[in-house]
C-alpha cells in the first residue's frame, strides 16, 4: 500500500469548493432517497468507520454529510478512553455492543483501531499481541462482510501545519474551546509515531474492507468526498423496494 506520506492531503487542483458544495447537496439528495430504501429493504447493515488525527474532522464530516438522514435509521457511537467496565473485557466488547442491525447506518467516531494505535504509539503493547489484535480485527471485519454488513473505512488525512492550525483555533475561537484538551497538544508531538501506527494499521488491515484515505486540509473536499463514497456504495447494492 502506497505510505501515507506520499498522499496529498489537499483537494485536487482541478476540483472547486464552488462545484464540490454544489455537488454535495445534489449528493444529500440520493443519501435522503437510498437511506430510506437501505432501511426498508432490511437486507444490510452499514458500519461507517471514521478516523484520523486529532482535528482531522470527525465530528464535521458526521454532521455535514449525515444532516440529510432520517435519524430513526442512524446511529452514532464515539469511543473515547475505555472505561472502568470496559477495560474488563476484551478490547472487542465495547465495539461487539455497537454493531448496526439490519437496515441501519452505524457511525463509528474513532472504533476498535484505537487499540493498535495508542498502545503502540506510548509502548503499551508487545509485537506478538499486536499481531494477534490484528488477526481478531480482520477475522472480525470479515466475519461482519459475511453476514451482509458493509465495512467503510475512512482515514481523515491532514497535514502536521493543518492540525497545529485547528488546535490554535481551539484556543482562540469561543464557539471550539470546549473541544480544547491539554492532552490533543501533547499527543500531536508524537506525530510520526502515530503516522506509522496507522500505516501498520492499513497494511495489517485491508484485506476484507480496505481503507479509504480521504484529504482533510479543505474542509469541504473531505465532506464532498466522503459523501459521495457512501452514496455509491449504497447504490451498487442494486436495491430495490418489495413488490
């Protein structure tokens, strides 16, 4: 797989934010529509898969590209540190307890991925265990394939000079304080380190559901992009509403 160093995290030259947010409400448009028939069709379930450093966008790209949704087919879970009862289970339990049933859209804000990032980037993790996380993650995400849930994977990729950009803002901007966190700073020295821990990531774990890498630096490129994704895949299903 391509190193993630050798992707641009800005859109391409050729493309406009003018056509792009033209594009994205003709895109809400087909999401609203094949929502409804993913919904009443029951035959899939769709797991949506968000990461990427910190401001990379996860919580803009869930509230630009899914405000057109019916919210009754939609869930969202974002997973933080785990908790006291989550550290008493397998680092699966919390992700198994959120998986979409027939007919409905899952949101993940970060997933299961945080637990062979973190732990390798601050030592936490032993080569072999990791492997093993690996195999579980991929035996996991296939079994799901299997049993007719669609996997998309998304890498929100910015750049090291953006992200230093957006934490200022938080410090800045009234509206983006709350978001501000000591730890964001500190964690975003250790920048090379999560850069590799991804790609690990994307070359251990790509087999059954491949990771997409989008551009995040232009906001609305990431949107566009993402949307427009989710609105193919959801077309290629062929569906169609009983007779």
């Amino acid at each position: 797989m391509k190193h993630i160093n050798n992707i641009s995290t800005k859109a391409p030259s050729k493309l406009t934010k003018t056509y792009a947010n033209k594009e994205l409400k003709f895109l809400h448009k087909q999401l609203y529509s094949l929502q409804n028939l993913f919904y009443a069709e029951g035959k899939h379930s769709l797991l949506i898969i968000l990461q990427g450093m910190d401001t990379s966008g996860k919580d803009g790209t869930i509230r630009h590209v899914f405000s057109c949704v019916n919210p009754q087919g939609c869930n969202i879970k974002s997973f933080k540190s785990p908790t006291a009862e989550e550290q008493l289970h397998d680092f699966l339990w919390r992700i198994n307890t959120n998986l979409p049933e027939r007919r409905m859209i899952q949101i993940f804000n970060r997933s299961h991925y945080e637990d062979v990032l973190f732990p390798v980037v601050h030592k936490l993790i032993e080569k072999k265990e990791l492997q093993e996380r690996y195999n579980v993650i991929n035996n996991m995400e296939k079994h799901l394939k299997d049993n007719n849930t669609i996997i998309l994977k998304f890498y929100l990729h910015i750049s090291q000079k953006e992200q230093k950009g957006r934490l200022k803002k938080r410090l800045t901007i009234p509206e983006k304080r709350w978001k501000h966190d000591p730890k964001d700073e500190k964690e975003s020295e250790k920048w090379k380190q999560y850069l590799d821990a991804y790609q690990n990531a994307f070359e251990q774990c790509s087999k059954a559901c491949p990771w997409i890498i989008v551009p995040a630096d232009d906001k609305w490129y990431r949107t566009y992009l993402v949307a427009k994704i989710i609105v193919k895949t959801l077309e290629n299903l062929k569906m169609k509403y009983s007779e």
